[in-house]
C-alpha cells in the first residue's frame, strides 16, 4: 500500500502552490489548496526512472520514440478502452500550449469558438488572445449538478461557430460527460460543422459509477473533426515536467499543427518530461488506483464537513481533485467572500469569478493532498463560519 500521509515540505522549492502565497493571498499563513498540482510524491517507479536518468548525467536533444508512444497507446487502451494509432499522436510541453496552436492552425481571425461556463481560465485566453470571438454555452446548474442545455448549446453553435472547446472532466464543475451527452455533443458538432478541442487532461481522475469516455472515441467521424488533448501530469503530479500530447487521426490537420510547433520553434520534449511520462505509463497504474481512493475519501469528507450547513453547498464531483463550492447563501460579494476564505477561514482557494462571470458566489478547493490537509482545511472554514455566526 501506498502511504499517502506523509505531508510533504513543499515551500522553498519553487512552487507556484507554497512559495507564492505571500505575493497572491497576502500571509504565508494561508493553507494553499487552489492551483491544480497535488501535495503528494509521484510513484517510486517515476522517481527512480528520473533519478537513473540525472545519474547519467547528460541531457542532450531526446527523441520520443516507438517506445514512448507505446507507452501512450497502451494507457490510453487499458484505461480508456480507446485504440489510437501511434502515428495519429503529437507531443507537446503542455495540453494549454496545444489548445493554443489548434486555435492558430485550424481557426481564423474573429472566427467563433465556443466553451461552456464557468470553465478553466486560460479557455478565455485560448480565443481571446488570438482575435477570435467568444460564444458562451453556459452551464445549467440543476439539483445541485452541472448540465448541458442541448437547446441553448446548438442555438449557440447555429452563430456559426467554428470551433468548441470542451473540458472533459469539466474543470470546475467536476462533470465527467456520459456517453449519451458526448454523442449529442459529437452529432451537433458534426451537423454545424464545427470542430471539437477536447482538453481531457483530467481524464484518468475519475471517481467510482461514472467513466471517462474520449468523445474522439466515440465514432470515425466524430475522431475525424476532434483534437484531443491529453497528458500524464494531472494524474501523476508531473505539472512541472511539462510533458502532453494530442492526438487527431486527421493527417492533414496534425501536419498544419506540426508545421505550427516547429515555426514557434518547438521541436521536442524535455528528456525528464518524457522519461517520467513512460515510467508514470508503464508502471503507475496500481499507485494510480490507490491514489484514486485517497481523493475519492477526500471529496466524501469535504461533502460530508458541508452537510448539514446552509452557508456552503458542495457540488459532488465525478472526476478531478477540484471541488466547487457553491457560496452564494452567504449572501456576500466575490470580494468579502475572497477575504473572508483568506483572512478569516485562512486557505487559499481559488476565486470562483476567475471562472466566468457563472463563477460568481463559488469558490474552487483543491483535495489533492493528504487527508489531515483536507481536514485542515475543513476545520479552517467551518470554524471561521462558526465565528461568523456568532
Ligand atoms: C482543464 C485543464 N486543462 C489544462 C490544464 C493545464 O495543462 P498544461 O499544464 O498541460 O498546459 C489544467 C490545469 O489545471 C486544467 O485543469
């Protein structure tokens, strides 16, 4: 068994989550349970696999070759029943720098592309900072769980959009789209002529009763006009290692993309990205299992600390580490209620308005991290709201 108490000292190594809460929430005293990377250490077999490589001692320019794809192409079989070519697979530093060079290659300027909301902020980034016109499909939050509202969806993608980009799991929202959405999203998307942009990083995180299916799988012709995005960093906490790839089985469309990497100078994948990525692959599977446990316990104790309270309401999540906390009974701005997670309750949670304007009253906790941090964090809220009331 995989020991996942241990709480690992994170601070002074540069980490986005630790050594910048000063700058970002204002006190190191604030827990940080927000950006998506885990507080726990990757398998032994990703450790051993980095170490053995650093003992050779020489980085030069690295190759990904048959074996690396193999990696792939088998994971993606054995978790997600999906038979992919090796030759339809393109790697990249990261799944957001491939969702950009997808944006650049097969859309034009003010072309329409269309994501649903609240959502990953950087999706914002992806169509705004190339020029290309936003389209919402808002998600409809019902008895407490996200939904598509298929009607809304294709009056929105009747404005002619030419591009959606869907975030399977859905991060915030925690959705892990069944197989009956995915098809109703592949066949408007089909009869619209619209592509799809697939981020599925969060792929292999996904609790028990729900599975996650890659809409490319579900049939040729929905494969032909998707990009999927995926990668092992989510899943084995490699976020620093900068490794993805995406996958088209489009010969022409990967080229374009292809072609795009090379002129932003992008040419290959760091060594220590892509030794991990085929250790995590190979060998991670069984540390995966039980991790998955871990957060499964952990987002049951985060339902079970909001039960029986008014202030705070949990959106149960299907897949991710990420939980959204619905805030809005305690009637307070974004601004109080940014404060208030802050400076009163002392955790450093991800502002539910970065998200979309939808976002608003809500807030994002991250449970990736050993369960007396959750508890810690729990304890942190539920007291401050305690105090609040009093
Ligand atoms: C939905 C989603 N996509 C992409 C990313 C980031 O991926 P990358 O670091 O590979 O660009 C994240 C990280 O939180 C995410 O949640």
């Amino acid at each position: 068994m995989v020991n996942f108490d241990q709480v690992p000292e994170r601070t002074g190594t540069r980490s986005v989550k630790w050594d910048l809460l000063k700058s970002i929430y204002g006190s190191e005293e604030v827990l940080p349970m927000w950006v998506a990377d885990m507080d726990i250490a990757v398998p032994e077999a990703i450790k051993k696999a980095l170490v053995d490589r650093a003992e050779h001692g020489i980085f030069g320019y690295t190759v990904t070759d048959k074996a690396i794809s193999q990696s792939v192409t088998g994971w993606l079989k054995k978790r997600h029943g999906w038979d992919i070519k090796p030759s339809w697979l393109l790697y990249s530093p990261g799944v957001i720098t491939s969702l950009h060079m997808a944006v650049q290659v097969l859309t034009e300027k003010n072309d329409k592309i269309m994501i649903q909301t609240p959502v990953y902020p950087p999706f914002y980034d992806l169509v705004q900072l190339h020029d290309r016109e936003l389209v919402k499909s808002p998600l409809k939050l019902q008895d407490n769980r996200y939904e598509i509202d298929f009607a809304a969806f294709e009056s929105a993608l009747k404005q002619g959009v030419k591009a959606f980009i869907l975030c399977n799991p859905h991060n915030p929202v925690g959705r892990v789209w069944t197989e009956e959405e995915l098809r109703k999203i592949g066949e408007l998307c089909l009869k619209h002529d619209v592509l799809i942009f697939s981020d599925e990083i969060h792929a292999d995180l996904v609790y028990p009763n729900h599975r996650h299916i890659p809409i490319a799988s579900l049939s040729d012709e929905i494969n032909q006009i998707t990009i999927t995005c995926m990668s092992p960093t989510k899943s084995f906490n490699l976020a620093g290692l900068q490794v993805s790839y995406l996958i088209t089985p489009d010969n022409q469309k990967r080229k374009k993309i292809d072609e795009f990497f090379h002129m932003q100078g992008i040419k290959m994948i760091n060594t220590m990205g892509i030794t991990a990525l085929e250790a995590a692959y190979n060998e991670g599977e069984e540390w995966l299992e039980q991790l998955l446990h871990l957060l499964d316990g952990n987002r049951k104790l985060v339902e079970k600390a909001f039960q029986d309270r008014d202030e705070i309401t949990v959106i149960p999540a299907e897949g991710t580490y990420l939980i959204w906390l619905d805030c809005r009974s305690l009637n307070m701005s974004q601004d109080e209620l940014k404060t208030f997670m802050q400076e009163e309750a002392k955790v450093g949670l991800n502002d539910g308005s970065s998200f979309g304007k939808e976002g608003e009253g809500f807030m994002r906790i991250n449970i990736a991290c050993p369960r007396v941090t959750v508890e810690e964090g729990l304890n942190r809220i539920l007291t401050a709201l305690d105090v609040r009331k009093n």
